[in-house]
C-alpha cells in the first residue's frame, strides 16, 4: 500500500502530520513517501506540480493531499497558481469521481447557519464529476468577438462540454453509492438552458433504467441551490457536474456550520484516490497549531475504505473521531462553551488514543 | 406610461391581477396593456413568444410580469417550452441588467432557514448580468467528440463567453447602484480556472477606478456560495454573470425564507425593463386564491422607481407593503402563529386600502 503524502500549504502540514500520525496508529503497513505540491512545490522547484511529484502520484495508489494556496501566489501567472497542482492531478490521474459527504455530527448541530431542527441528522453525499465540463474544456481564451452584442471587442471564452460516456460513467457512481444509502440519485442539470445538460439529464435517466431499486429526480441547478438551503436532508445523493458540483459542494459543507470536519476523495476508474479535507489551506491560522485535522484524517479513513480495501480500518478510524468529539474536544473551529478547547497535535493525539 | 401585462401561467394572472389593482390605486395614468406567454401563449398561439406579444413588450415603457412554467410542459421541445419566452425577452429588449434584492423583513425572520441573528436586518442586490455568458453563447449543440476522454462518442457542448464592454457596463450598473447603499461591490468569478471570468475579474477591477468610493472585492464563486450561508450581511452588492448570478440570487433568495415578498427588475440601457417576482409559477397552488402578491406588487414599485420615472409611487407602494406586514397579514406561505393568514386577493386590498 503505497501512499504518496502532498502536504502543500497554510495549514496542509500540520493537518496531513496528524493524518498520518493516526495512520501509523493503526498497526497496517504502508510505505509513505511525502512530495511538496502547490505554493511550497512552486518555492522548492519553481512549478505547482513539479514531474517528481506528478510521479509519485502516479504510482502510488493513494495521495493524501493536505491544501493549496495562499495570496502571496495571487500574482504569479494562471499556470504557477498552486490551484493548477489540483487541476493537474485530476486530469493526469483521471480522477473524475468526487465524493463529497455534507454530514453533520450530532454534537456540532449548532455550529450550523441553519436551524437545528434543519440539519440534525444531515448526511447528504455529493458525487460532482471532475474531468470534464467547462473546467478542462477546449478552445478557451482571448479572441476579437465576432458576433454578439459588440462585434470587433475584445472576448473571453470557454468550453462546457460533457460526452456521453463521461456522464454514464459518473451516474454509474452515483446509483451504486445511493444502493448503499438511502437509495435516491437527485441529477442536477440545467437542462433548460444548456445543451450539455440536456445531454446530461437524458444519459442520467437512461443509466437509471439500470438501478431500478434507485429513486431518480432531476433538479435545475438554480432550484438545488436553493432547496439546499430550505430543506437539505430531503436529498440523499446528488450527482452533477464539476461547475455545478465546485459551488453546490462548498454550499452543503457549509450548511453544516463545521466544514473542518468534512473530507473529500476523488477516484479513478482504477480506484486509484486523491484525498484531502473539504476546506482549504486556511494561510491565517498557518502554523499556529490551531487548525483542525479531523477532516484530513477523516479523508485518510476514505482513502482506506476506497483504495486500500481495508474498511475495517476505515471504519476504526471514524469510530475514534466520533469518540474525541463525544469527549467534548474541539479545535477553535468547532469550539462552543462547555467543552474543551484543543489545538491540533492534541486532538490528532486523541484520535490516536481512542483508537 | 405604456406598460405591457404579461400575467404567464400558474399563479401569474393572480398575482398580476393584484399589482394592477395596486398601481390603479395610484391614481397615476398608465396605458396597461395584456398579452399571453408561457405555456398560456403556447396553448392559444402556439409559441411562448408569440410575435404580437414580443411586439408588445418592445413598444412599451416596462413590462409586468408573473410567471412561467408548469409541468405539462415538459415535454415540449426545447425552442417551445415556456421559459424560452423569459430568455427570448431578455434577448429582444437587451435586458441585461437584473435587479435582484435579497432583503429579509423584519417580521419575517423566523421564517428563515438561518438563525434569526444572521438574517434579522439582511439586505443585499444580486445583480446578474443576463444577456450574456454560456446562456446565449455560439456555437453549441451535439457533435462528435474529437478530443477529450472518449474522441468518437457523442457529446454536447455550450460556450460560455464575455465581451469587454458587456463586462464594462454591467460594472458600471453595479458600482452605481452601490453608491446609493452602503458603498460595498462583491464581483464574483471562477478567475482560478475559467478564461471568461479571468476577463470578467480584469475589467471590474478597470471600471473601479473610476468608483473610488465604492470598496470593491472579488471572490470565487464556490466560496461565494459559502459565506452567503456562513455571513450573507457582509455583503453589499454583488456582481456576477449570468450563469453564477442564476445560482447565487436563488440561493441568496431562500435564506430569506420569504421569497414570496422578493421583487426582481431587468433593464437594458434605454431604462425599459421587465419586472417579475423571483419566485416562479408554483403551478401546484394556482388558481386557489393563496399565492403571495407582495412579490408582483414590489415588483411594480421598482417598475415605477427604474423605468417610469415615479420614485414617490414607488415609495409610497413599499410603504404600504410594510404597513400589511406590520398589521399582521399574511399569504399562507409566510404564516406564523399569532398573525392573520389571507388570501391573494385579501393582501392586494390590504396594500390598496394602506396606500
Ligand atoms: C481550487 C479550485 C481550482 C478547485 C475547483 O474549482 O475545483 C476548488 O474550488 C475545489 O473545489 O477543489
Ligand atoms: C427559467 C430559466 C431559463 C431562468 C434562468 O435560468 O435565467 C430562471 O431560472 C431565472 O432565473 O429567471
């Protein structure tokens, strides 16, 4: 089992340290071997993504991927942005498969936005495609407009674009995930508008005739936006693509109030898996020892359920989670009166303890 | 003061009916003049556009609008489904410049989905661009994939573009519409990953420096989606293109909890514009006299504010929606205990009897 550990930037270090830590708890053999990635890999080697690391990704057959970015990148050119490290290892990878569970922990209800009674018992899922759409789409750029409201301006432009094997593929994925929970597959699309996601809605329903044990519905990505916010635990799993998934994803976690809880895996056909929290690289809190790493070690018991094939081990490690936050310990993030405030060594020791 | 009455289909002609009512009550001279669209003008012209219709709407000063939309619809193709008229409007009179507030009343706080302290006192202007970006870009359509994950298999495909001027006065609209509120503009893109928001970031930024006095961010629209539920009163206004704008306004719209009460207003550079409420048709409680026509009402006080030239009718209306509000009426969808629930007809009267 050969791990490839992208620590990368702001709070990635300290929070993959404890990712690890946990790991080596649990008495398995894996062989880890750490590359830098995003802003520290563009210090180190002058590139987000230098080959050696791309490599290492390649062969492993996991990466546990702390976070990218910080302002001090804003200025550099689009393609030395740290973000293009993760553009660059979804698309080498093939990485089209992202999970993203938006779950709220009994003990954490309040953190939330939303009213108690709306979020308590959340787990929703949230399967966005990643290799395709408008983010890797071709031809993009500058041009003089030919046409449109001001012909002879300057324009940019880009390309959405979804093939019918792309959106089966990652049906596919969504009505197998929902066999396993609540057994409803909610399509967002905006089908009313675009092209690509007329195609993505009749794919969608045509893969369904293969699940007939799963509910499907069609939503507008506009309506989901919006239900997500009156009514999130009406959905079990959405499936979307990598535009839609990029905002509808962040807006679930959030709706949880405690996103420093939440991990994410994307996966290839291979089941070869990048893992890494649902929140970012956090450069304020950097170093300080503050931030919490419950979602990176969360994401490490993801990778063994989803590519390691050790789901025992998955399974120890989310038990040992919810152990320390029924201890009452929080990082700063998740802190409320009447619990005990622990920083983020104390509370990666803790998982280790209650394992 | 010609004004085209396009009342749509579901709860549109009740809704209608009570923001006419309202504006008789002026005792102002309009020349009011209705006209089918929508499934309506499908079923007695069979076009949701018909030309005389369109024809209409151009030779007017502003166009009330209810709503389109139901599901036996659906079946329809594409170029003769309902909505097809919304964007064929849009389209036709260069309404590029959607209004679109997100207040939330001060006694209607609990009927939020956020806690009472994040919303009590919210008010923020969503404004979208609309006549532009992947909503009417060329080409698209369904072709075979030459490149990408799968070269042969069927895809389709939409362009997603943005001209510098298109970008330039939409900025303008944002930055003086800020000037007159609290000074605050939020440009939101996907800078990180697509060419047309890199543009779209670029000339923001260009058009700002002739708004010294209004503070300008920027902020991707994954993490805009996020802090709209994390903190929605920090911001001001927001500006954004078509496609992000028709999530976000929705989603910002929801956390309101009343968005029967939301107005919206569409104008192109000559001040003509269309006005409708953001909600949509709600074909399920059409006909039964218990749809909101607060939104519709409102909707014609920013009618008389924008594009007739009235800002003391415009006032005098939104008062006397505050006064119902605080008499205690209420439509069933914003009912709490303790109040008066009403129908449609009996909240019209209410407005005309406080104006
Ligand atoms: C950093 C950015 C390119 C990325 C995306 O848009 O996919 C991020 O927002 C995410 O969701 O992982
Ligand atoms: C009906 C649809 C085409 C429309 C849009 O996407 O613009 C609607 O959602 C809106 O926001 O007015």
């Amino acid at each position: 089992m050969k791990i490839a550990v992208l620590p990368g930037d702001g709070i990635g270090p300290e929070i993959t340290a404890e990712a690890i830590k946990v790991l080596q708890a649990l008495g398995l053999k894996f062989e880890l071997e750490t590359a830098p990635v995003g802003g520290a890999a563009y210090e180190a080697a002058g590139h987000p993504l230098p080959e050696a690391t791309l490599n290492l990704a390649k062969a492993s057959d996991a990466i546990l991927f702390g976070a990218v970015g910080d302002w001090k990148y804003d200025q550099l050119d689009r393609p030395l942005r740290p973000e293009q490290a993760i553009l660059g290892l979804r698309k080498a990878l093939s990485l089209f498969a992202n999970f993203r569970p938006a779950i709220c922990y009994e003990q954490l209800v309040d953190a939330s936005s939303l009213k108690p009674e709306l979020v308590a018992g959340l787990d929703i899922l949230i399967i966005r495609e990643l290799t395709g759409d408008i983010y890797f789409g071709q031809p993009r750029g500058r041009r003089t407009a030919a046409d449109g409201h001001f012909p002879g301006a300057e324009e940019a432009f880009d390309t959405m674009r979804y093939s019918r094997p792309e959106i089966e593929r990652i049906a596919r994925v969504a009505f197998e995930a929902a066999r396993k929970r609540n057994k409803k597959v909610t399509s967002v699309d905006k089908a009313n508008v675009l092209e690509t996601f007329q195609l993505w809605k009749d794919v969608v329903a045509e893969v369904h005739r293969d699940y007939p044990d799963v509910a499907l519905d069609h939503m507008y990505v506009d309506n989901a936006a919006m239900q997500l916010v009156k009514a999130p635990k009406a959905f079990d799993v959405i499936v979307t693509g990598n535009m839609f998934g990029d905002i509808l994803s962040d807006e679930a976690s959030m709706l949880t109030g405690s996103i420093g809880m939440l991990p994410s895996a994307s996966l290839n056909d291979k089941k070869q898996g990048l893992y890494e929290p649902s929140h970012g690289s956090a450069p304020d809190i950097a170093g300080k020892g503050v931030a919490n790493p419950l979602a990176t070690i969360l994401s490490a018991a993801m990778m063994l359920r989803f590519s390691l094939g050790q789901p025992e081990a998955a399974d120890r490690i989310e038990a040992a989670v919810k152990q320390v936050l029924a201890q009452g310990l929080r990082t700063p993030d998740i802190y409320s009166a009447g619990t005990t405030k622990v920083g983020t060594v104390q509370m990666g020791d803790a998982v280790v303890n209650a394992l």
